[in-house]
C-alpha cells in the first residue's frame, strides 16, 4: 500500500513538473521570442534578399546579388564577388561593407514610438532625410517599405527614423548613418586581382626600353628564364606575387576611355602578365604616367583585360624596378632549416651522418652512434643556408674545370634530406638508405688567388658556381666529431617527470608527482616543495660531461657502475623511465678531482667534476624534509 501512495506521488510530480515546463517556463520562453521578433525592424526572410539601394548625400546605389562566376581574365575557379553594383554603374561591389550593411539591418531594433503624428520633422532630421534604404526581394515576396533615416538621437546611440508613406516617428537601437553614408568608392571592390598566390606559374615584367624578364614556377621553386637562366628569389617572387594579390585601386579614375594616350596606356611605361593555372589564362596589369592629385604622386593603371583606368599608389613601383640580377636567388641552398631529418658532412678529416629522431632531437649515426649538440647542429644548418654567392659564375664541364674552382676534391661535403620520406617507386638519392628525399648537396671548394684564400661553392647537380665567404667553412663547419656531440650528461622533459627514484649512499629517496602537487614516498613520507624539485631537475639537466671516454664499456664495474654509487631514475606517468642518470665514485688514474657518468640507456662513459656530482647530491638531500 505504502509503494503504491509513494508511485502516485511521483507521478502527479512528474505531471506537474510538465505543465509547468509546457505551459509556464515554455510559454514564457515563446512570448519573448515573440517580443523580440515584433522589435525587428525588418521582419523579412533575409534569404529572399535579393538588393539593397541606398540614398545619402553621395547619391543612390543599388546593389545586386548574384550567382557566382568565374572571372574573365582570372582562372577558371577564381569566383567575383558576392555583390554588384548596378546603379549608378555596372560594377563589382566590396563584399565585406555590403554585408556589414545587411548585418546591422538584420540586428537594429526599434525602441519606441516618439510620435504618431510629428508636428515638424525637421527636429528629428527627417524632414529631409540623410538616409534612405529599399530593400529588393524575391519576386513573390511582400517587400517592406523604404526606410527614412533621419537624425541621431540627443542621448544615447540611436537614430530617428520613418518608413516611407507613415507619419510615425521611431527610435531605432543603433545609429545606422555611419555605416550608410558611403559613397561609390566605398562600395566599390577595389581589388584588381581575383587570383591566389598559388595560381600564378609564370611572370613576365617589362619595362619600357628594358630586355623582358620572365620567372615561372619549376616544381617547388621559382626560375629566372629571361633575360638569362637562373634561380630566383623566393623573397622577391613573394614581393610580386602579394602586390599583385593585394594590389587596391585607390581611384576611378575613367570608366570608358576613349583614348588611352590620356593615361599613357596606349604604350604603358610597364605591363605586368601573371600566366595562371590550370588553363594558361592571363591577368595582365597596364601602368601609365604619373599625375599629381593634392601634392600626392599617383599612377594611372588598368587591367588588360577591363576598360576602366584606375589611380595607384606610387609603392607599387618598388616592386617591380629592379635589375633581374636583383630578382637571382643569392643563396647558394635556400631551404627550410626546420625540415632537414638527416644531415652528411664530410670534411676536415670528418665522415659524419646525423639524423633528427622523432622529428625532434639530432643524433649522430655514424661513425659512431651518440647524441649530439642541438644547437650546434642549429647553427652549422642556418650557416649553410645563409651562405650567399658575391659573384655568379658558370658552372664548367669536367674535374679540370672544376679544380679552377678547387670543386673537383671539395674540401667540405654537405647533404642535405628533408623530413618527408619518400612514399612513390622513384628512387631518390639516398631515398633507399635514408628514408627522406634530398634536398641537395653543398659542395665547398678554395682556391689560393694572389695570396688570398678564395672559397667557391657548388650545389651537385645545377650549373652554377657561386664565390662565397669562408665562414662557414673555417668557423661553422666541425673541427672534430667531439665538436658534434651533446656534452649533456642526460637529457629529457622535465615537465613530464611524475617521479623521481634515487638510489645511493644517501639511501633510497622516492617521489611523486599528483596533481601538481609532489610527495615524499621514501625514506619517509610527506609534502616536498616544487622549488626543491625543480631545482634539482634544472641542476641534472644543466649537467655536462668534460669529455667522453671513447670506447663502449663492455664490462661496468670497471667503471664503477655495477653498482653505480649514485643512481637517478626518472620517469614519466606511466612509469616509463624519462633518463636514468649513473654517478661513479671512480675516476681516471692521474686526473683528480673527476667522476665516470653515464646515462643508462646509452653506450657511452663521461668524465664529470666531482663538485658537479656533490651539487647534484647536495639538491636531492634538499628535497627531504628535515626529521
């Protein structure tokens, strides 16, 4: 009886908590909704959009939707814009202000009703109104009536208005003449250019009484093809390719002209082609003479392919004047330092291969396999790609040829693999035994001239020697294999230890990380401050060798690692150990004052300062609570 009064009870709960979810809570929500709609001021379907016209002091503007396009004289999925311009011309309209215009159309509210019937307008500017706004909608759609914008409002942010045909004077909830009194400039697109960087494969710039250069896009790089062969800076291409995409008409200056001597475009002082996949189509740029307008210099211009003169900026013109030699790549191997995964260098007595593991840390694989000196390693490759050529030479046939250069025995060999690995069946240098496709080889050769040591560099496979500085030969290149190698005793991410294992004559010395928080689990229990923590990492870490013991131990007590006198274990969440650190009370006969060292996982023995051991040991102790 008891469960059945209980069961009832529940259920009147349930159905009461419905009504009032049902006829309160979601009438209410309803009726605000409802509210909030009759505020509107235009209650259209804004889907059904179709126009917008515009009167202000500039004059009237109507502005079109239309279907998407392909643009003449752009590539084939290069789009126009969303919005045209139809009155008082035929034009492309600014996307970005037509929007921003049909977006505070969609949010103004009206506040209130001043009046029903005004005795003077003229108080509320609507006698002769700044703005006026007609929407045009889908045939079959009621369109609403013109909107009369009038004054702004004594306080507050808010504008006086009217529809058209009413006497009613209302308050809106923004100030809409800002953004509505534009003029044609303002909603015309001013972008010359549709296309994208990436469209454009081939540049022809010529200059009035000047040979014609000609770059085009060769695989990943761009290529000088006139007025001579050569590669071309990336830098300067960029320089074109973002005027180009970038460039504004800063005035209209003629819509239809008759006569395009007027401009100087008839035969224009420059013309910039821009050849465009995936059709060969052309986006050609006319510039003409220079006029002055209120003491500021600008040049007529005009697509090739369109009728309308414009006005551009003077700065245009510093992207373009330049000797070609200006436009030659000066780099001997440009390349992205950041993507290189493996490295050979050979030279001064060296025969190294490094390779980047886990896209993260180098090492060296051969002859001998250690990590090596991430900065080292960061510096030898900026060298490498900041080497520029002084002179440009070409490049002769043959050994003989190339020892005028002292190219035929370099005395530095560097090659170069970039991170992605080869994934198709064409073979690539290297490719079957590295893994990654190559980027080049850099080939450093010196020739004595007048006394003077001259340095030439080459890369394997292209027809060019560059005269280059000696620096990266006689200050960047390696000396010894040992000027490769990681002098860090142990390395790794601090930030994921989650704990520490200590073993030594100190005793055992255990901690954990838990949220955040670090806990002393042996010898005794308790809280361990992260500062002491922290401390002692940043002091391994900091921990480097004098030198390595060149040779593998095989037997390691010999070493005084079986056991190590002090050991250091740390490990990640998952207890996968980050780096163990090995400390020796032993060291070499003759040489006081040093320890052996070795991180577990790797083959090599160090040589440690003693007082480095001590203040490693000194940081531990420090993390135990005193008692």
């Amino acid at each position: 009886m008891k469960f059945r009064t209980t069961l009832i009870a529940a259920l009147l709960l349930a159905l009461f908590g419905a009504y009032v979810y049902f006829f309160e809570y979601k009438k209410a929500e309803e009726e605000k909704k409802q509210e909030e709609e009759e505020k509107q001021v235009f209650s259209i379907d804004w889907e059904k959009l179709e126009g917008l016209e515009i009167t202000n002091a500039h004059g009237t503007f109507l502005m079109e939707k239309r279907e998407a396009e392909a643009e003449e004289g752009g590539p084939s999925d290069a789009q126009q814009t969303e919005w045209r311009i139809t009155e008082p011309l035929h034009a492309d309209a600014d996307d970005s202000a037509i929007n921003g215009m049909v977006s505070n159309l969609k949010g103004v509210k009206l506040e209130q009703v001043v009046t029903e019937s005004p005795e003077s307008l003229e108080y509320y500017g609507l006698k002769e109104p700044e703005i006026r706004i007609a929407l045009r909608v889908a045939e079959g759609v009621e369109a609403p009536p013109p909107l009369l914008v009038g004054a702004k409002s004594p306080i507050g942010s808010n504008s006086y208005a009217m529809w058209e045909g009413d006497e009613k004077v209302l308050l809106l909830s923004t100030h809409l003449n800002p953004q509505f009194d534009k003029g044609l400039y303002d909603l015309r697109h001013k972008k010359l250019f549709a296309f994208k960087r990436e469209d454009v494969e081939r540049l022809r710039i010529l200059r009035s009484g000047d040979p014609e250069m000609e770059l085009a896009k060769e695989g990943d790089r761009w290529e000088i093809l006139l007025p001579f062969r050569a590669r071309a800076s990336e830098t300067e291409v960029d320089q074109i390719l973002n005027k180009l995409t970038t460039l504004k008409a800063e005035k209209f200056v003629d819509e239809a002209p008759k006569d395009l001597v007027d401009y100087g475009l008839e035969r224009p002082v420059w013309k910039i082609e821009a050849v465009l996949k995936p059709d060969q189509t052309k986006a050609t740029l006319l510039i003409g003479s220079l006029h002055q307008e209120q003491g500021k210099g600008y040049l007529y211009a005009k697509r090739e392919e369109r009728p309308e003169v414009v006005s551009l900026g003077m700065d245009i013109i510093g992207t373009f004047a330049k000797d070609a030699e200006e436009f030659r790549e000066k780099k001997v191997m440009p390349f992205k330092t950041w993507k290189v995964r493996k490295v050979e260098l050979d030279g001064k007595g060296l025969d190294v291969t490094l390779e980047k593991r886990d896209g993260q840390k180098w090492w060296i694989e051969a002859p001998i396999e250690a990590r090596a000196d991430g900065t080292r390693m960061s510096v030898l490759l900026g060298a490498v790609n900041r080497l520029e050529g002084v002179e440009f030479l070409e490049k002769p046939e043959g050994e003989a040829g190339l020892a005028e250069y002292g190219l035929a025995d370099p005395l530095a060999r560097v090659a170069l693999y970039e991170e992605k690995p080869t994934t198709g069946e064409e073979e690539v240098e290297g490719g079957e035994e590295a893994g990654y496709p190559l980027l080049g080889v850099l080939l450093v050769g010196m020739k004595a001239q007048e006394g003077e040591n001259v340095y030439y560099a080459t890369v394997d496979g292209e027809d060019t020697v560059y005269r280059v500085s000696g620096e990266l030969y006689e200050e960047s290149f390696p000396e010894s294999l040992d000027a490769l190698r990681s002098k860090k005793a142990i390395d790794f991410s601090q930030y994921l230890v989650t704990e520490i294992d200590a073993r030594g004559p100190e005793g055992p010395v255990v901690m954990k990380r838990k949220e955040g928080l670090w806990k002393l689990k042996k010898p005794s229990s308790g809280d361990v401050e992260k500062e002491a923590v922290d401390a002692l990492m940043t002091e391994v870490l900091a921990l480097e060798v004098d030198r390595y013991v060149e040779e593998v131990p095989e037997d390691l007590s010999a070493w005084g690692f079986e056991p190590a006198a002090s050991e250091i274990a740390f490990r990640s969440e998952d207890g996968e150990a980050l780096g163990v650190l090995l400390l020796s009370d032993q060291g070499p006969e003759g040489e006081e004052g040093l320890v052996y060292v070795k991180q577990r996982e790797e083959p090599w023995v160090g040589l440690l300062q003693a007082d480095k051991k001590k203040a490693i040991m000194d940081r531990l102790i420090a993390c135990v609570p005193e008692g």
